[in-house]
C-alpha cells in the first residue's frame, strides 16, 4: 500500500458469548474503554436496573450512565441509581422495534446491536445522551454482551437526508459471539 491511504486496522473487538457472564467482561472493556477516551456518557439497555447499576459502580462517576427500558424499575433499585448518579429512562417505547425493516436488518448483527441503538436513540430523544460520542450497551440471555461507540440521534433524525443528524455506529467494542 502506498503512504497515502486512509486505512486503519483495529483488532481489538471483543466477542462473548450471549448471556449473564459475559457482562463482567463487557463492563470491563467499557469501563476502560470510557476511561481511556473520555466518553461522556454510557446508555445501557436494562430491563430491571441491575446491570445498570454494575456499570455505574465500574466507571465510579467517569461518565453519565442512562438506563432504558419499557417497564419501570422498582423503588429500591431507583434508589440505588439515583445514589449513582444513574438517571433511568422508563416506560420508553420502542423506536426500532415498529420499523419491521430496520428492525430485521440490525437483527442481522444480533439483538444487543439493535437494543444498544435502540436505547442510544431513546436517551438522544430525551435529552440524554449529549451530542459527540456516547457508548450504547445491551445484551440478550440476561447478559450484556454488546457495545458500541455511537453518536446518537432521535428517531426522528434516523432517515434525516443530512448524514450528521443521522445515528452513527463510530466503533464496535464488543459484539455477541456466533457460534
């Protein structure tokens, strides 16, 4: 290759396998990853708030964790969150799960993919998730498994005909493992 190519080659995307143990290593690798780039906030798909909580506990206040789901978290939990700074986004509706076609197309690449963008566009509607790039979480199996670097944007910017305004994967940082 000549000097003048645009090529970049990164090897180091994690893949686990879906389910509760892969969420350790997962924390893990965004911890870090927030850590080392200074990333402003983490969106996490969580649907009773626990693995929410573990990620705010790892980052220990280095970045906004938002947590999403389309249910509601029991007091006690909300407590714990709010003591983390966590700010929780509840009964959300489902922005890419009504899109059939889009739906199925990131589904391709796994249900913590469409989860984790799902949730990134949910707290950028709310307000949430700061222009720039945020990390976007989530997982299947009652594990998180899936993590990627992302600019959000609202649902109502997915098919904006100015590309900036439209949501962006930037990087993959951990993926479920195919088998």
């Amino acid at each position: 290759m000549d000097g003048g190519t645009s090529l970049k080659t990164v090897k180091n995307i994690l893949y686990l396998k879906p389910g509760a143990k892969a969420t350790a290593d997962l924390v893990e690798a965004v911890a870090g990853r927030v850590k080392g780039d200074g990333i402003a906030s983490v969106v996490v798909a969580s649907t009773r708030g626990k693995t929410a909580i573990g990620l705010a506990e790892a980052l220990e206040g280095s970045a906004k964790v938002v947590s999403v789901t389309e249910f509601t978290y029991d007091d006690d939990v909300k407590k714990r969150m709010k003591k983390l700074g966590v700010t929780p986004v509840e009964r959300a509706d489902l922005p890419i799960q009504d899109r059939r076609e889009m739906r199925e197309a990131l589904l391709f690449f796994g249900n913590g993919v469409k989860a984790a963008l799902e949730v990134a566009s949910i707290a950028a509607e709310k307000g949430e998730a700061p222009p720039g790039k945020a990390v976007a979480v989530a997982g299947s199996r009652g594990g998180l498994d899936t993590a990627l670097v992302v600019r959000p944007a609202p649902p109502s910017d997915f098919f904006s005909p100015d590309p900036e305004k439209r949501m962006s994967v930037l990087e993959i940082i951990s993926m479920p493992l195919k088998e």
